[in-house]
C-alpha cells in the first residue's frame, strides 16, 4: 500500500508499495528513549511527524 507521512514543516514523505506495521511505528514513536526514526530511506526526528495516511485517504481529502 502507498503511506504518505505528513510532516509539521509542511513537507511530506510518500512511501510507495511501502509494508507499514501501525502497531510497531506507534510503539517507537512512544519510546522516550528514541528520537529519530527512519522512513523511506530518511532519517527524521520523530517529533515533527503529523500523520501517517494512506495515500488514498488524503486523495479523498483534496478531492472534498
């Protein structure tokens, strides 16, 4: 499935046929310990990530 991770800044990060597990990114971006996480290849602090969508939700977003 295709993600899109949106990002405080305004940026966004698409992530094509990418294998998501949503129970694991949640329980590192809940880790204190951990500051930065690595998505599609780019390692960003975690702290500036807004959401993780399927893109086909936030096609219906701009389409609405």
């Amino acid at each position: 499935m295709n993600y899109q991770v949106q990002l405080n800044n305004g940026q966004a990060i698409n992530l094509t046929n990418a294998e998501f597990d949503a129970t694991a990114f949640t329980a590192t971006l809940n880790d204190q310990k951990i500051n930065f996480v690595n998505i599609g290849g780019a390692i960003i602090n975690k702290h500036i990530i807004i959401s993780v969508l399927p893109v086909s939700a936030t096609q219906v977003e701009m389409q609405a």
